[in-house]
C-alpha cells in the first residue's frame, strides 16, 4: 500500500484485541474505554516525534478510521497520540 498522510497526520494499522477476564468471559469492545495500541505506517510533513514502524497508543474514539485492501487503518493527529511504546 502506498498512503502518505497530509501535515501533521499519522497514518496507523492496528489490531483490535480480545481480552479475557479471569473467569475466561470476552469483554465486548462497547466495554472498552481504555488507549488502543498501533504501529505507525506514514507520517505526515509536519509530524516531528513519531517515525514509521513506532509503537504509538492513542485514545479509541481519536482520529478517523478507514479501510483499505481490506484491513482497517486510522488517521490520527499527532498531538492525539499518547506516548511511543519502547519495548
């Protein structure tokens, strides 16, 4: 896929994950109101913290979802992305 994000836009693939309580229930995702965790796919221009292939978290209702090939992606902000997880 070749996507290059305007300005200050991150451009992000992520995965929604299943999680499970003690008991082995799945929590619905209408449950969840915690950061979701990306990888960076393009930045923008203007962006100057985030690089391409970043582990990124940012809020569930931030940016704009879309999809394309099939998979989901979103464009978000910089400025709505939390913190870069270093692992």
């Amino acid at each position: 896929m070749n996507f290059k994000p305007l300005k200050d836009r991150v451009f992000v693939s992520y995965a929604e994950e299943e999680e499970k309580t003690k008991g082995g229930l799945y929590v619905p995702e209408t449950a969840k109101e915690k950061p979701q965790k990306g990888k960076v796919e393009a930045v923008g221009a203007e962006v100057k913290e985030i690089k391409v292939g970043d582990s990124i978290l940012f809020d569930k209702y931030s940016g704009s979802k879309v999809k394309m090939n099939d998979k989901e992606y979103l464009i978000i902000k910089e400025e709505d992305v939390l913190g870069i997880v270093q692992e």
